[in-house]
C-alpha cells in the first residue's frame, strides 16, 4: 500500500485535510508525523476520525517526530519508500511569533520535509501549505505566479512563511514536483461554525460580543476601504483536496483567497448585523491604536485584540484568484460569501468561550 505522509495533523486544516485525500486515494494509508506533546490529541483525532468517517479506520498510522529536526527526527525505518504524496502543513500560524522559533519551525522545518522529499523515490506530489500573506504589504495586486515582489513584512510570520516558499521553490526548479497552496485569512467552517482558534475577526466577534446592551464601541483605523479577505476552513480543505488530485496542478502556485472579498467597512457591518448591535465606529491611526494596545496600561486587558492585527486593518494587497478559480470550475468548491457564514461564527464565539487563540507549536 502506497503511503501519504502528513505534517500538521491534528492541526486546524490537517485534521480535516487528511479523510478527504483517503478517499480520493484508496490505495493508500496515512503516515502522520506527531510531536510527542500532542501524541494523545492525535490519537483521539483519529478515534474520532474511525468512528465519523469509517474509510479512514486502520489507515492512519502515527509517528513521534519533529519537523525542526533532520530526517524530520524519525527513527530509522519509520520512513517508507513508497511514499507517493508528501501534505506539508505544519507551521506556527502566530502573528505575535518571535523570529528564532518562527525560523526553526516554518524555514528549517520545510527545508527538511523537503530533504524528505527528495529521499523518497516513489513521490508524486509534495503538496506545500503556504499563505497569500507572503505577499507582506505588497501594494495593489499579487499574482498567485508572484513571490519576489520587493514586499516588506508585517510580522515574522509572514516573513518566515515567505522564506518557506522561496525554499519549496527553488526545490521545484530543480525537479521536485510540488503544488503551493496559499490560504488567506482561514476562519471556522461555514455550515457549522466550528473552529479551532480564536484570530483574525474573532477578536472583533469577541469584543463586540463582551459589550453589554445593543450599542458596541469599536476602534477602527484607516478609512475602512480596504479589503479583508476571509475564508472558511471547509472551502480551505475541500479546494486542497480537489486540486491536490489534478495531475494539471503540479508545479502551480494557488491563492485560496475570496475573489470578492468584502471591504473592512462591509465586514463591519456584516458582523454587526451577526452579533446584534449598533457598531459606533472610534477612529484611530494604526500607530495610535497599537501603540495603546502595547503600551497603555488596560488597553489590552480590555480589548483583548493584539496590536499585530492592527496591520491587517489597513492591508495595502489584494489577491489574484486565476489559477484556483479555473481549476476548481466544475467541481463544486467555491467560496462561499462571508455574510452567509457570519452568523454561524458568531454562534460558535458565544457556545465557545474556551476556544483560545494560542496557536499549536
């Protein structure tokens, strides 16, 4: 039996990822690289996943590793020559990550999945989970084709997911075959509303939710016109899975963005109508607003929103949806429209309040 191996499981998208691409190939079982501190919430994930999905009973199969280490620090046999699909999607997703473990683990840790790669003699496809915000403060459009745009960083998660996809790039040029896969902002899943982590336009869910009575204060910055590009971790999944089995999508590059996306304005408004309340918006400039965030006494406390969102208030970049609009065409998956699932978030936000949002590392 052909093998699949896994990073990133049982993340938010891996999880999930993980039964769809079983089904598509029946001829093959899974091998997750586990670390030890998450080995027991992986093994639940897969008693779930037998007990929900029964195509994946006895077909997952898991190992103690490390990405940060060489050879992915498994013991010697644990890698199979016939490992025909490599899904890499474990990264610290944390916009407050301090550059020395965002190197280690998002840099060194994709170049020794891709050391991996090239020692197994069967690989069809090394699929690579980056993220649109490899584009940094881009202005203006960023082709799925782009990479090297003279952009500057928000944060080092980006820039470290940058340095990732340079890495899998050039290991493309020199042969490897793989596809990149660039989700934006990934939010809970649009038919139920389930989620794993708190961010992004969860911490304005939150704050809006915590304010008694109809009426909700709400800090703004900029002038609200640009756009926040949203999408749900089902329309996530299900574009990877889908393209993940073209033979055509090897060597591409796919932005899994809204090609519509709302403006943060609309957002706004959207959420408003989600949650109930009458928004009164408080202008702020960005430096004003993180500098309050970070250094004002309270601040924090109160809004609970880190000042390294504040930057994806006023994001300069939109994103070019060509390839994954043409090769999804027919099959089903599409973004869904962000007003048609806020409701569901909201609901989550106030059934969960002890979902968190420290990402998994």
């Amino acid at each position: 039996m052909a093998t699949l191996l896994f990073t990133g499981f049982p993340g938010f998208l891996g999880k999930e990822l993980l039964p769809r691409v079983l089904a598509r190939r029946s001829d093959a079982g899974a091998l997750c690289v586990v670390q030890e501190k998450f080995a027991a919430q992986a093994r639940d994930a897969c008693a779930v996943l037998a007990r929900a999905q029964p195509h994946t009973a006895g077909r997952v199969r898991l190992v103690t590793g490390d990405i940060t280490a060489p050879g992915l620090g498994l013991a010697a046999g644990d890698l199979p020559r016939d490992v025909v699909e490599i899904h890499h999607l474990a990264a610290i997703y944390d916009l407050g990550v301090a550059r020395a473990p965002a190197l280690r683990v998002n840099v060194d840790g994709t170049r020794n999945v891709l050391d991996v790669a090239e020692r197994c003699p069967a690989l069809e496809r090394l699929h690579h989970v980056s993220t649109c915000y490899v584009s940094g403060r881009h202005p203006g459009l960023f082709r799925e084709e782009d990479l090297e745009v003279g952009q500057a960083f928000n944060n080092h998660y980006e820039e470290t997911k940058y340095l990732a996809e340079r890495e899998v790039r050039a290991r493309m040029r020199g042969g490897l075959p793989a596809t990149i896969y660039r989700p934006a902002i990934t939010v809970g899943d649009a038919s139920t509303g389930v989620t794993q982590k708190y961010d992004g336009p969860y911490f304005a869910i939150q704050w809006l939710v915590r304010q008694p009575g109809r009426l909700a204060l709400m800090p703004v910055v900029g002038d609200l016109s640009v756009q926040v590009n949203v999408v749900p971790r089902d329309f996530v999944v299900d574009a990877i899975a889908h393209l993940a089995g073209l033979a055509s999508s090897k060597g591409k590059t796919y932005q899994l963005a809204d090609p519509a996306p709302l403006t943060g304005r609309e957002m706004l408004d959207v959420l408003a109508t989600a949650v109930g309340k009458r928004v009164v918006r408080v202008p702020l400039t960005v430096n004003t607003a993180k500098f309050a965030l970070d250094k004002v006494p309270g601040v924090y406390r109160l809004l609970r929103i880190p000042s390294a969102f504040v930057d994806y208030m006023v994001h300069p970049t939109r994103y070019d949806t060509r390839n994954a609009s043409a090769d999804l065409a027919g099959s089903g998956v599409a973004c869904p429209r962000f007003p048609t699932y806020a409701e569901r978030m909201v609901a989550f936000v106030r059934a969960h309040p002890e979902v968190g949002a420290v990402a998994m590392a």
